[in-house]
C-alpha cells in the first residue's frame, strides 16, 4: 500500500481514521454506560444486569480486535 504524500491522506489512511474513531467512541460510550449503571439500583436484577454490562464489554472488544 502506498504511502500519502505528505499534508494528504489516501483511502486508507481516512479508513484508518475512522476505524480509530469508532473505537474510542465504542470505548466511551461503554465507559459512560458502566458509571451510569453502576450507581443505579436494580433490586434482585442488579447480578443479572452487571452480567449483561460484562458480556457487552466483552463482545465489543472482541467484535472491535477481530483480525484481518
């Protein structure tokens, strides 16, 4: 793949770039979503919904790190 020159990006680079914004979205919104769940009260539901918010985690992080 060739490199863009320099003060411009190619396809790959905005692919790239993108790729990167998803991620760092990805990882916020889930963050936000952790301290918002935690400091809610889910009464007998609370184990279920922490399992659940894991799963999520853990299913976003793979989804995102699958390789090539």
């Amino acid at each position: 793949m060739a490199e863009s020159k320099r003060y411009t990006l190619n396809k790959a680079d905005l692919e790239s770039l993108t790729k990167g914004l998803l991620i760092t979205m990805a990882g916020a919104g889930l963050t936000y979503l952790t301290e918002y769940l935690s400091k809610q009260d889910f009464g007998d539901l609370t184990p279920v919904v922490m399992t659940g918010m894991a799963f999520l985690v853990n299913f976003v992080r793979k989804f995102m790190s699958g390789s090539k």
